[in-house]
C-alpha cells in the first residue's frame, strides 16, 4: 500500500504557484506495466506547477492519485473562477471522483453549502467512493458520492439539474477489453482513441445539465477533441479550451461546454458565445 | 446519504417501468447540522418528489414531515426548517434501497449507495 506523502496548501491562482510536486513516483502497479498505463504515468512524470493544493489524507493502490490531469482540471476551475462564482450554480457534479481530489476542490473553490450549493459525486470503483469520502471529509465539504457507472440510477431524476459537471474521463487509448475490467484500469482504459468511455458520458451530460449548465471535461489530442465538439455542437453546445498542456508526446485539453445561446462568461460584460473552438483537425 | 439524494435515486435495472421511489430501509442513520439556506430550499422544492421524501422521513423515525406540501407553505419558517432538517440533516448511514418493480436491493453501506449493475441487469 503507497504511502502518499501528504501536502498541505491552499487555493492560490495558478501564476502565483511556486511549487511543483512530482506524483505517481510512489504509485503501485499490482500488475505490470501495459502500454496504456505507462502513457498516464509518463504524463503524471512531468513537472507542473499546480495551481491547487489539496492534502491528500488517503490512498488505495486500485484509485488512481492526483496526476497532471487532475491538476490541469482544477487549474481551468480556478482560470474560469470568476465566472463560476457569478454563475451562482446549484447543483455541481463530478462524474469519476477517484481520489476527491477534483471534487473537494470544486467545493472550495465555489462555496460550502451556506452558500446553497450541492455537490453530487459518482465513482464505478468502490474503493475511490471510500476514499473520496475521506478527503471531503479532511477538508470540511460535502458531497453526495454514489457508486455506479456515470450517472446509473440519478440520471432520471436529476435531469436539467446540474449547472456544472466536470469529468477527468478515462482516455487512454486501450484494447476495447481494458475498457470493462475492474479496479483502477478503469479511471484511464478508453478503449479505441481512448473514447469508449467518454462518449457513454456525454450523452448524459447532455440530459443533466441545466440550460445554463456547464462542462468542464479533460481530454487527450488522441480522442480527436475536434470531433468531440462536433459532436457536442450537434447536441447544441458550443466549446472553447479553457487550458492545455503538452508534453513532447501527448497535449492535454480541459474543454469547457455550455448550450449555445446561453453566455458562458459572467462577468457582466456580456459577449456572445464564443463558439466551437475547433473548426479544424 | 442524504434523503435529497434518496429523491433523486431510481432503479435502474434493464426494462424497469416504475423505478421510483426506491423503498428506503434504513438500519442505521445519523443527524448531521447543515446550513440553513431558505433560498436553496425554496428553489429546490419543486423538484421534491414529496411522497418520496415524506415515507423516507417516516423510515427514520423523522414525523415532523406534514404528508403533503404544497409551495405556499414555503413561507413558513417553521414548515422550512422541517423540510431542511428531513433534506439534508439526516444520513442513512447503513441500509437498502429496494426496487419497487423487482424487489431488487441496492445496498447503502457507510453512507454510499451502490447502484451497479449485474451485467444480466444492464
């Protein structure tokens, strides 16, 4: 079992951060190292400086950690910081907690519930339901967690609910057959372009999200991003990177949607929708 | 988990009509305090499926729930304070969610619901 060092900070915008932390080097591969999961790790290798801290109190080998991804997730949360506040959301949901990194810092960076804001959290893995709950709980927030496949079992009764929803999805590239496999394979296996996964789960994006709902989702050049707003716009939702990160091998983009002709800026100076930021491959 | 989240909860096993609301059993729960937030609360109540809410209140042992509800009683501070305490302040700790077309039980242990699937159920 890794001991995860643990490292205590505080929200700060994602210029002022000073430290960089190398994770995945203690991360245990029970089985060995596939093509797939050495992709991920490589990514977790290199060093970024971070723009949240949260401290992680909990680890399980079968929950994947915090890696550049995650980080990257938060780091667009905070970029987009100002809008989300005057967004004045309701309803927030993570879909793929894993560790509870990205939803205890949703739920610091946009209020506890004095502030009349709910959280929903899904995970397919029991394991990182379990360890989601510590790391809500080590940072005073709260959210509901249910264990299930995307949005199994709510999807009905919270539909038009949710005013954001983000996703680190599964994106790795794999065998279609990584894709159904148990434990931790399942926070990266995305099957062919890395995609199985995350178009299962914009479908019911597309049914949770209220009018002026967004999303915020990381993605890999490999998932053809390009298509996925095509796809996206088709369902009425226009898109723009909010960030990105490359590596020599690999770019990673956080994605934010929302349904065209609703603004997605609110600061007051209202602007049209951007629109679909990818007009080419 | 929360009787909001027990509100938004259906069964979600192949072919299932009448999915909702999953019956409650609840062995052991806890009252944690939460905020007090008219807004939130005024702003949710139309999505409350009330009889929902009202039997999973019954199920532990909160009565103060009138049996129905209507959106003029939202002026009511007292009737607010009830509606948030039943919402948001009780947590099912350990029980079961029951399909109420299949019998089918999803189990609630430490808090979190468990709705996946056999894959004979998907």
């Amino acid at each position: 079992m890794p001991i995860n060092p643990p490292f205590v900070g505080s929200i700060e915008s994602p210029a002022a951060s000073s430290t960089s932390k190398q994770v995945g080097s203690e991360f245990y591969i029970p089985f060995p190292i596939s093509r797939c999961q050495s992709l991920k790790l490589r990514l977790s290798k290199v060093m970024f400086p971070r723009g949240a801290d949260i401290r992680l109190v909990s680890s399980h080998p079968e929950v994947y950690e915090p890696c550049d991804d995650s980080f990257a997730l938060v780091d667009a949360l905070l970029a987009d910081r100002g809008n989300l506040l005057n967004h004045q959301a309701r309803f927030c949901m993570e879909i793929g907690c894993g560790s509870g990194y990205i939803i205890t810092s949703l739920a610091i960076i946009l209020g506890k519930e004095n502030s009349g804001i709910h959280y929903f959290t899904s995970d397919i893995n029991p394991y990182a339901t379990r360890v989601t709950q510590r790391t809500l709980d080590a940072h005073g927030v709260h959210a509901e967690i249910i264990n299930t496949d995307i949005a199994s079992g709510l999807q009905k009764r919270l539909v038009g609910m949710m005013d954001v929803i983000v996703v680190n999805p599964p994106y790795v590239p794999t065998p279609e057959e990584e894709v159904s496999c148990e434990g931790i394979t399942a926070s990266w296996a995305g099957g062919y372009n890395g995609r199985t996964v995350i178009d299962r789960i914009l479908p019911v994006v597309d049914e949770l999200l209220s009018d002026s709902g967004w999303l915020y989702m990381v993605t890999l050049t490999a998932n053809n991003p390009s298509e996925i707003c095509l796809l996206m716009r088709k369902r009425g939702f226009a898109s723009r990177i909010v960030v990105q990160r490359s590596t020599e091998e690999e770019s990673l983009h956080v994605i934010k949607f929302w349904r065209e002709g609703v603004d997605d800026v609110k600061d007051g100076n209202i602007t049209s929708s951007l629109g679909t930021w990818f007009g080419t491959k | 988990m929360r009787l909001l989240t027990h509100n938004m909860l259906s069964s979600n096993v192949k072919g299932v009509v009448n999915g909702f609301p999953l019956r409650l059993e609840a062995s052991t729960w806890v009252e944690k305090e939460v905020d007090f937030n008219a807004d939130f609360l005024r702003s949710v109540f139309p999505k409350i499926d009330w009889p929902a809410l009202f039997g999973a209140s019954q199920t532990v042992g909160y009565v103060a729930l009138p049996e129905s509800a209507d959106a003029s009683m939202l002026e009511s501070e007292d009737f607010l304070k009830k509606f948030h305490h039943a919402l948001l302040e009780i947590h099912v700790e350990e029980g079961a969610l029951v399909c109420p077309e299949t019998g089918r039980r999803f189990p609630i242990n430490k808090g979190i619901p468990n709705m996946l699937l056999n894959e004979d159920e998907v």
